[in-house]
C-alpha cells in the first residue's frame, strides 16, 4: 500500500460530490479560486446556537455535539477564517499554542489565518469549546465513475435511507474487486457490524455518516475461547466491535466523512462494542475520517503489523466510560500522527492484553504530531503488559491540551520495558480527575513482575505544575526501573536540573536518574 500523501490543486475533481454550485467546469479538471471547500453538513447533524463560521469568503456548517462544537471543512492553501458569536468573546486562547496562530479579536468576532492540516482549540472562559479542522484534500480521491469504485447506494434499498441495510452493506463490501473502494456518498447509512476484507478501501466522501446501529444485539459477541471469557481486563474486555478488518491485508479507512459508533446509547444498553477494530492484519491505513461516538475503546490495533492512523479527527463521547482513544496491543510498526483525540478515556495506550489469545511483543510504535485532550493519561505504555518485551516506543512532538496525567508507564504483568522514549511533547493543563500527575510510572504485581529500562524524557514541557507529585517507582531489586534520563524538562517555563525541582518523587528501586541540561 502506498501511505504517502501529496497535494495538487488541479486534481481536486473529487469536488463535484459536494454539490458545489460556483466551479469552473470540471472537464478540464480546474478548481475553484477559493481555497476553501465546504463540507456538507452529515444527515441529522445539529446546528450550533452559538458560534457561526466562514472561510474563504464561504459560510461553514457549524455542528452542536455533545458538550462541544465542531467545523470541519476542506483547505487547499492559507486561508482567513471567521467565528462570530452572540455574546463577547472576552479571553481567548487558541491551541495548540506552539502553533502561535495569528488572530483578531473584535468583541463578537474572531479573525484567525488557517493553514491545510491545522487542528486547533477556541477556548474562552465560560464558553463551550469551539473545534476547527482545515483538512487537507486528497488528489486522487476516489469517484463513483472511476474503474473499480462501487457506490454503496446501488446496494441499497432507497426506501429504507436512514434505516438499518447490514446485511446490504456489507454485501456491498463483499463485492469490491480487489484493489477497490467502496464509496459512500453524503448521506446517512446505518449498520450493525461490519467487516471489511483484504485489497480494499472505504472511503467515506465529505457529507457521508455511516452509523451505527443503536441496537446491542447488531453487534454479536466472539469468544476466542472459554478462557478468553474468563480473562482479566483488556483480555476479554470487548469482542464486539462497529468496524472490523480482521485477517486482512492492504486496507485503507479514508475519505472526510464520520464514522459514528453511537456509543452512548449502545453503552447504556450494556454492550461495550468498540468503534474500530484491526485484528491480525498487516498494511491498514486510517485517515482523514471523524471518529466519533464509540461506545467503549474507539481504535483497537490487535496483533497487526504496519498500521498507519494519520490525521483523523476523534470525538469521544467523554460521559462514556472507557472511551480510549487509539491502543495498539500486541502490535508492531504503527504509526499514529498528526491526529485530534478528544477522550474521555487514555488517548494513547500501548499494550499487550492477550486479547482473544493473540499475545506477542510489541516493537516499533511512534505516536507523533498529535493534539490530545482527555480525562485521564494521554501518554501511556500499559496497564496491561502480557507479552515479554515492549520497546522502541516513541511520543514525539504531541501537543496534549488537558490531561489528567502526561506520561504514564504502568507495568503490572510481568514484561521488559526497553527503550521507551517521550520527546518534544507539550502538557498544556491538567485536568482535575483522579491523579492529577505531570508523570506516573510504577511496576506492580498482577499476572507477573517485570521492569522497566533506558527511558528517555527530553525537552518535554509542562505549562503548569500539576497538583499532585509526579511518581516513579520500581518493585524490588530484581524488578526496577534502571536508567532514567531527563534532558530539558521544563515546569511553567523553568528547567529543572533535579526531581526535586521537577515535583518529581523517586521512591523506591529506581535507579542511575540523571537529569541534564543545555542551555
């Protein structure tokens, strides 16, 4: 599969399923003199009360959902955008503040410059948050005309849009030649479990929701074995899922559409069903989609190798419990960056669950470029820590916004830790839950004892202190954390040469601490 990303302006003849009014002709492929292309607003979407938005000169859909606020819209190059309001703004903040966005504020409205990518947070004191996402655009997006591409609507019954079609959607599926996509157009699909197959792409076009069904029983439960019903944790935790690629090879999950799990309402009915999940699967490639709603861990990367999650936009239901963002387990060579996480749960956790059985080591994983808000940790390797090693694991350059702790390395089941590195990453503000830590690692005894060893902080840096005292503690003289390196750590603005500047409390069976500085 090639996961490589380019941008051309005179390729953009994906546009015409968005049923823009005020483009040149598309026959000679040209585009509009705007930079700016509007997405449709998906089926059943609720409209903001408070914030209105435009770019470019061109209104944008602003939608009201759960406790935020939302506008998602296609950029070619920097453009001007526009958020008006009913009442003053006030202060306001805009984030990732590394971006060092340029803006005006006039009372009422907001003036801010906007690049293709950019992710950024409205913040202002008593006021809902307000989420901007300027998407890039795909030169070689797919269309129902072009050879290999099948529209799922000619496998529909249109008297039942909007109603549950599984079983037509997934036929839809089934028949994809290899090497094709499924495209679904603006719209609204709804489904129980599906799953997809080797050699294929899903594309979701700007205005489409594919749905989930808010019934449990859509979403059957598997059971590996009998002592899989019987495990502990992240071992049994779901085997129920929306979206499954399981056993495949070469898959792509694209397109700017949303793929909402209708978590909420399937939760409360007792079914933990994960939004996503990819099973023993090799080549898969997540991106650009919303991800919303999930009713338990949204993305599960299980026992797969080569998965690549790059710039999705994620929308946890954060009154939903257990709603982890992205947990690779049991997986080598996965590459999460330059994704928006908003979590009620760990954003980011790498495990080893055993779940359903598949148990191996994990290796090679690189959590890069992304902005994160949660409740809980935003930074983690564990709780569950099945196979025997886990190493070379990267968080670089992440921008968490809120958190109730940075980086959390928690060992309870017996592996090696190796080589785990955190570097370059921006802690914003805590979020005032449970522990309320700038860092968290500690090996304790469940299913085995283990330890941890070479872990590299480098130039993270936390904008304020958090409440409590960071912890960091080993097990015994055969189970500790040996060799740990911080090299410019900095606490509202100041680098600290010790873990008693750092609020850093190293107990027990740690050892060889360093802590340097460059300046």
């Amino acid at each position: 599969m090639n996961i490589g990303r380019g941008f051309s302006t005179t390729a953009l003849i994906f546009i015409a399923s968005f049923g823009a009014k005020d483009e040149r002709a598309l026959g000679d492929r040209s585009v509009s003199s705007s930079p700016v292309i509007p997405f449709p607003a998906i089926p059943e979407a609720r409209s903001s009360d408070i914030f209105r938005a435009e770019a470019g000169g061109q209104p944008l859909f602003v939608e009201a959902y759960k406790d935020i606020h939302y506008v998602h819209f296609g950029l070619i190059r920097e453009a001007d955008a526009t958020v008006t309001t009913k009442e003053p703004w006030g202060e306001v903040r805009l984030l990732p503040a590394r971006l060092s966005v340029d803006f005006h504020l006039n009372e009422k409205t907001l003036t801010l410059r906007m690049s293709p990518g950019m992710k950024l947070v409205v913040q202002s004191q008593g006021r809902e948050r307000l989420f901007l996402f300027a998407d890039r655009l795909d030169p070689d997006a797919p269309q129902p005309a072009n050879p290999g591409v099948l529209d799922v609507a000619s496998f529909l019954e249109p008297s039942f849009q909007g109603k549950r079609q599984t079983d037509q959607i997934q036929r839809a599926i089934d028949q994809v030649p290899k090497g094709g996509t499924l495209w679904m157009g603006p719209g609204l699909y709804r489904s129980g479990t599906l799953q997809l197959k080797s050699h294929m792409t899903l594309y979701l076009a700007p205005g489409a929701r594919l749905q989930g069904s808010c019934e449990p029983d859509d979403y059957p439960l598997f059971w590996a074995s009998e002592e899989a019903r019987k495990g502990n944790n992240g071992e049994r935790f779901s085997f129920s899922q929306f979206l499954l690629v399981d056993g495949a090879k070469n898959v792509r999950i694209a397109g700017h559409g949303v793929l909402d799990g209708c978590g909420s309402k399937v939760r409360a009915a007792g079914r933990r069903a994960y939004l996503l999940r990819v099973r023993d699967s090799q080549d898969v490639l997540i991106e650009d989609v919303v991800l919303r709603d999930s009713a338990a861990w949204n993305t599960h990367i299980l026992y797969s190798e080569d998965v690549v999650v790059r710039d999705i936009k994620m929308l946890n239901d954060r009154s939903v419990g257990n709603t982890d963002g992205i947990n690779p387990d049991s997986s080598c060579r996965v590459t999460i960056e330059d994704n928006f996480a908003y979590c009620g749960d760990d954003c980011v956790a790498v495990k080893s669950t055993n779940n359903s059985g598949l148990l191996r080591n994990v290796k090679d994983i690189v959590v890069r470029g992304n902005v994160f808000l949660t409740y809980k940790s935003a930074l983690k390797v564990g709780t569950e820590t099945m196979a025997d090693v886990m190493e070379d694991i990267l968080f670089e350059g992440n921008d968490v916004l809120e958190c109730d702790r940075g980086m959390s390395l928690y060992l309870k089941d017996g592996a090696t830790f190796k080589n785990i590195r955190f570097v370059g990453n921006q802690f914003d503000d805590v979020y005032l839950n449970n522990r309320r830590r700038m860092i968290d690692f500690s090996i304790s005894k469940r299913h085995g004892l283990g330890r941890m060893e070479g872990i590299l902080i480098k130039d993270c840096r936390f904008r304020v202190p958090f409440p409590e005292r960071s912890t960091i503690a080993g097990y015994d003289k055969h189970h500790p954390i040996d060799g740990l390196r911080f090299v410019d750590f900095f606490v509202a603005g100041r680098a600290c040469r010790s873990a008693k500047e750092a609020g850093i409390g190293i107990w027990n069976h740690v050892k060889n601490v360093r802590f340097e500085t460059t300046d």
